[in-house]
C-alpha cells in the first residue's frame, strides 16, 4: 500500500486523515507544528503522540520530502536549490535576502505550457502540474537548510509563486499549499505577504480572490493586445480588457488599501518607450497598483536586449509624475541563473515538442 505523505496534507486534509483511523481531530495540529514548524520527519521524534500512534503512522504515512539536485549561492546572497522529483523532472527554488525580509520564490509546474517569449523558462517547455507535496517541500527543505546556516536575516518572511509554471493553471494544488503557508499551526504568514504571479488566467483570478485574500502579481508587459500576444500568448484566449475587468473584480473584494502587483519586463524597443509608459499610465486608470519594472535577463536566442537604465529610469519617472508608484526590481541571483526568467530546472516536456530532458543550466560555465 503506498503511504501518504503528510507533507502535501492541510489541516483539513489532516483532520479527515485521522478521522479515518479513529483518532481525534486535535492530532492534526499537533502534525501541522511538528511537520511546518518544527520540521521534523520522523515520527519516532514527536515527543506528545504516543507510541501506538507512531507506529500506526510509520505504517501508513510518512514526511517525504524532494530530493536536493543543486544547491547554490550567489555573490549578492541569493540561494538556489534545483529539487529532484520522483518523475526525474527537476524544479528550482530561490530565496532572496533583503534588509527587510527573506523571500522565497517557489515553483508550481514543471516547466511552464504559456511561452511567454522573453522567458527561458518557457523555452524548456511543459511536463506537468507539482503536487500539494512537492509545492510545499520547497518551502520545507528551504526552512530547514536556511535554519542551517545560523545567519542572521537568513529567515523566510514571504513567499511568491513566481518560479516555474504559471501557478492559477495549477490551482487545486497551489490553493491547498497557500492554506498551509498561512495556517497558524503550520507557517503562520500574513496574507500581505504570500504572493501569486499570473499571466492572467481569469476563472482562475475569479476562484482566488473568493478563497484567499492573498497578494496577486500580474504579468502584463505590454499595453496593446497585439503586442501582449506576442509577449504573453494566453493573451489571445484572455485579452488586455477582459484581463483588466478581472484585476478590478479581484481589487474589489481586497480592503481598500491593497494595490495589485504589476510586472512588466523592459525590452529594448519592445515595450520600453514614452508612449508605451503612457498607454500603462492610460491602462491603468483606476486601479490602486505597485508596478515593477523587471530588466530583461538575456538568454541565449532570445531575439530580445534588455532596456538602458536610461530607457528604465524614463519610463519610470514617467509612470511616477502620473501618481503610479513605480519600483525597479533589482537583478539578484543572475551568477547562478537564479533571476526573473531564468529558472530552468530539468523538464521532460510533453506539451508541445517531442519528448526530451533539458539539461539543468548549474551556474555560468555549464
């Protein structure tokens, strides 16, 4: 019989675990602390559950986590791990230190079906959907191997879902993992500060905003629809207005003070001009936003340069004489391609080209 992994279970989930094998309701909190919080695998280790119970957990459930491929750390601090999968498939992870917080920037595919076309990541196609287990492993292992260190400032205070994938095409899973990332008993974070990136896919925007109250990012990148279906080809099936009704449906059940997430990548030529920052300005009317501005991270055969800091620095002030608060995302972690765009992990794609593995890209000589 195969055992069931904890690891992938939230509380509710626990609670009907256990209901099914006589026991009380209460031991689902108790593996809720001992699994998030404490990090413990072993059953034989949690001291409060009796030796009957353990036993009878060692036979049918266990805390199994991903396998460690890659463990890497950049000059500026940044942290990337590639975790093995069962399947073969690899996923990368990247926690990125700063002076306020410790973000970790986790994966919910493996690969990525959108083919935005400035993406590395997109280029190694798509594979298949990561489990609850394997969506909440990256948070564990990176808790626990953090925890290692015994660094100051070394501690995960947020969590986006910015790696591989586009995360609402995953939803089922990716909406159990958040219930755990915020679940006091388990990770205990604020709801300000779980992030999910989107491309925008909209019944999925609709379903969030009714479950979790959580940080939305959207990936927009450009103002026009023939523009953005060049970008972000999921445009052609969700177009820039419909995509913007959906934004203001989701604003709508936040509290006033929330502001929606705007990522958008400078592409030299692309989309980097005045008359492009003023079609965003024009885009964005109405809608309380932070926009990020995300240097193009080059790969190889991209067809793609990334903007000045002039051209940047432009469009910003642009943006920001109209009232739009504006941010330039600072490139972290690109000596161990651990930057926007660059997660490539390794990836049996079975979505649009015939069956091959990519080789993981481990580092700057590789």
């Amino acid at each position: 019989m195969e055992k069931t992994n904890l690891l992938g279970l939230n509380r509710q989930d626990l609670v009907d675990f256990f209901s099914a094998i006589d026991e009380k309701a209460f031991r689902a909190t108790q593996l809720m602390k001992w699994i998030h919080q404490l990090g413990v695998s072993d059953f034989a280790e949690m001291t409060n559950i009796s030796k009957s119970l353990q036993q009878k957990l060692v036979d049918i459930a266990e805390i199994r986590p991903l396998e460690i491929a890659v463990d890497q750390l950049s000059s500026d601090g940044t942290r990337k791990w590639v975790f093995g999968l069962n399947d073969g498939n690899g996923i990368e992870t990247v926690f990125i230190p700063e002076d306020d917080r410790g973000t970790l920037c986790i994966s919910s595919q493996v690969g990525c079906a959108l083919d935005c076309s400035f993406c590395s990541t997109a280029r190694q196609g798509f594979s298949r959907n990561l489990t609850t287990d394997e969506i909440l492993s990256q948070v564990w292992l990176a808790s626990r191997l953090l925890d290692e260190e015994k660094k100051p400032g070394r501690k995960i205070t947020n969590i986006v879902l910015m790696g591989m994938g586009e995360p609402l095409l995953n939803y089922d899973n990716v909406v159990k993992a958040i219930d755990v990332f915020l679940d006091d008993f388990a990770y205990g974070l604020s709801k300000r500060r779980v992030t999910v990136s989107t491309a925008g896919v909209l019944p999925a925007m609709d379903r969030l905003s009714e479950r979790h109250d959580v940080q939305l990012a959207i990936s927009l990148h450009a103002t026009r629809d023939d523009l953005r279906n060049e970008l972000v080809p999921i445009n052609k099936k969700y177009p820039i207005e419909e995509l913007m009704n959906a934004c203001k449906r989701f604003m709508a059940r936040r509290s006033p003070r929330s502001r929606l997430t705007i990522e958008y990548v400078m592409l030299s030529g692309v989309n980097d001009s005045i008359q492009h920052a003023e079609e965003l300005i024009q885009l964005l009317d109405g809608i309380s936003v932070l926009i990020n501005l995300i240097p193009f991270n080059p790969f190889e055969n991209s067809g793609y340069k990334t903007s000045s800091n002039n051209a940047v620095r432009r469009f910003q002030d642009k943006l920001m004489q109209s009232g739009l608060t504006t941010v330039i995302r600072k490139t972290r972690g690109d000596d161990i391609d651990a930057a926007c765009g660059q997660l490539v992990g390794k990836v049996a794609d079975k979505s649009r080209r015939q069956q091959k593995f990519i080789k993981p890209r481990f580092g700057m000589n590789s």
